[in-house]
C-alpha cells in the first residue's frame, strides 16, 4: 500500500473546514475542529439540526471546561473561541472558500452522491473532500465528484471528541499530496491517524465485526450466557465493555446492516450475521437506544440481560 508520506514531503495548508451535517458525527467533528483553531462551518439541512447539533456540541464543550488543564480542560475563554470559530448554514454556497469538506451526512450511498455532486461545482477546485462513511465504499462515492484525485476517507469514531483515533482511508485514485495532507490534518486534531486503505470495514471493523458476531455465535451455541460472556471478555482479556454491551451500545441495526455490505463485499461466513441479531433487528430490539436488545435497558443504571 502507498502511505503518502515518502512521495509527497509537501502538504497543503488546510486553514478553513467544511462539516457536513450536524448530527451525532458531523458535530463532534466540527468541534474538534475548531478546537483546534479551524474555523469552521456546518452545513445542514434544517436550522433544527444545526440548533440540535450545535446544543451539543455546547454540552460537550462545558465538561471539557470542568475538567482540569492536564486532563484536557480548557478555560471559560477557550470555550467561547471555539464556539466562536463555529458556523451553522443551511446554504451550500457557504462552503465556496473551505480547504477541506469532511462530510457525515447520513448513511446512504444516493444521499451522499446527490450532496458531493451538487457541492463539486461551488467548492474551490483543490480542496479535498474527505468522508466519515463507515461501511459505504469511498472509490463508489468519488465517482460523483471531478476530482477523484482529492477525494478521501477520514473515518473518525464515536465519541468524536474522545475517540482518539481516525482512519485515513487512501484510494486507487487518491494523490499522494492529498493524502498527506488529510494525514496531517487528522493529527492537528489532535488525533492519532491510522493509513487503510478502501476495503469495506477499513481496519476496525474488519477486525471487530467477526469477534461480535462470533460472541453472538457463541451465545447461540450454549458456549455462555450474555452476561458470562460480556464478563470473560472484560476480565480475561481487559476490553473496556463485552461484546453484547458493546453491540447494544453501537445498535443492532447499525450492525446488521454493516454485516451485510461487509458479506455483500468478501462472501465469508465470519462476516455474515447470525439469524438472532437479524431477529433482534426485525423485533425493533436496537440496543440501548431502543431501550432493548440483548440487554433490557428499562432501568438505564441496572440493564437485565434478556432471555434470547
Ligand atoms: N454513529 C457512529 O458511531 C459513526 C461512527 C463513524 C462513522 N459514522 C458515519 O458518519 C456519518 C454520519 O453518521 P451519524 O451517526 O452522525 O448520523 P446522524 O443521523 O446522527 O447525522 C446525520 C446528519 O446528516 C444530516 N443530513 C442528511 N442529509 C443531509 C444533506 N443532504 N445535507 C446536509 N446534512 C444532511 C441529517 O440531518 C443529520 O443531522 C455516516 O456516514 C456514518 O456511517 C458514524
């Protein structure tokens, strides 16, 4: 795989940042951004979500201002910077002078291809336009721009603000000098950038999309219950949740349908859902956000494991 770095010494200087979206991704990302001293703007549909969006952002930014220097606070002041670097719009045409579009708007191919085709024509030609996707092929999404060249994944993790970590997704069409410079931007966000390139599921997923649907295999068989095995993966190998909290908490469906472009893309059994977590979906049984999955989320202290 090209990584970028050895080819192209020269990155471009990224100063203004275009989000699109502002929902559970889109705002976390723009404010990173602009905690970082980017100025930014947030395109979204409705003003509703930008209000919504940008309340948030808001909320995430006061616990940051309780948090002491050394633990990542910031001051009452910094806080206004940043909220002052912040822009909400609902006009495409605002994101005419950005260097970088990061965009997260929902998950779906046509949606997306509709936005990028439609924003190609009004954003400066060498700006780099880089999306969060997570399961949409990021070579199928270039193909409604002009410029596949500058076209790029940055696949941040939820929450953005915390999450360290970002994916820096490189295409066949990718040039080298794009791809530095998203590289670079990634960590004057303060993040640590991972090189992947486009296969469905990048790294992360690749790698924990089996081991959750492996526990659900294993759950299926008898091997333990749902508690049990949550707990064996806490204790004995040290992850931070089990894999049935942790389904519960990225949802059922969001998982299902990753499992289906992940099969649809390599045809391996390892990636193909197992019929309770298809059963859980066609239920409505979400996870926490429905207040049900494999766990019973009734009491939001105390989840009960649910008899499946
Ligand atoms: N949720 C996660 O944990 C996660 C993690 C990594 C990546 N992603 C990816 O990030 C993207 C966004 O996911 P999310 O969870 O933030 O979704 P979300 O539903 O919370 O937010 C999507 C936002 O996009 C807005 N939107 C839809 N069409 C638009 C348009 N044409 N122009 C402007 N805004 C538009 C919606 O109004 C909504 O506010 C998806 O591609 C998803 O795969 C999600």
């Amino acid at each position: 795989m090209r990584d970028g770095t050895a080819v192209a010494k020269e990155s471009m200087e990224i100063k203004r940042v275009g989000v699109l979206g502002c929902g559970l991704m889109g705002s976390g990302i723009a404010q990173v951004c602009a905690s970082a001293g980017f100025e930014v703007t947030v395109l979204e549909v409705d003003q509703k979500f930008l209000d919504k969006g940008f309340a948030g952002i808001e909320k995430s930014l006061a616990k940051f201002a309780e948090r002491p220097p050394e633990k990542g606070g910031i001051t009452a002041q910094q806080k206004d910077a940043i909220c002052a670097r912040l822009k909400g719009t609902t006009n495409q045409s605002d994101l005419a002078d950005r260097d970088i579009i990061v965009e997260a708007i929902i998950e779906n191919v046509a949606e997306k291809k509709k936005m990028y085709a439609s924003i190609d024509g009004i954003v400066k030609k060498d700006a780099i336009f880089a999306t969060n996707t997570s399961s949409i092929s990021v070579t199928e999404l270039l193909t409604a721009v002009k410029r596949p060249e500058r076209f790029i994944g940055l696949h941040f993790f939820n929450p953005v603000p915390l999450m360290k970590l970002v994916e820096v997704v490189r295409t066949i069409a990718t040039a080298d000098d794009v791809y530095h410079t998203a590289y670079e931007f990634a960590k004057k966000l303060g993040k640590v950038p991972v090189r992947t390139s486009d296969k469905t599921g990048f790294i992360v997923n690749r790698l924990l999309v089996p081991y959750l649907l492996d526990a659900i295999r294993a759950y299926e068989e008898g091997v333990g219950s749902l508690e049990d095995i949550d707990n064996a993966m806490k204790l004995g190998c040290g992850y931070p949740m089990g894999p049935f909290t942790l389904l519960d908490f990225v949802g059922l469906d969001t998982t299902y349908y990753i499992t289906q472009v992940m099969y649809d893309e390599f045809k391996e059994r390892r990636f193909a859902s197992p019929p309770l977590l298809k059963r859980l979906v066609m239920a409505g049984w979400y996870g926490r956000k429905s207040g049900k999955g494999f766990y019973d989320y009734s009491d939001a202290n105390q989840p009960r494991a649910n008899k499946l």
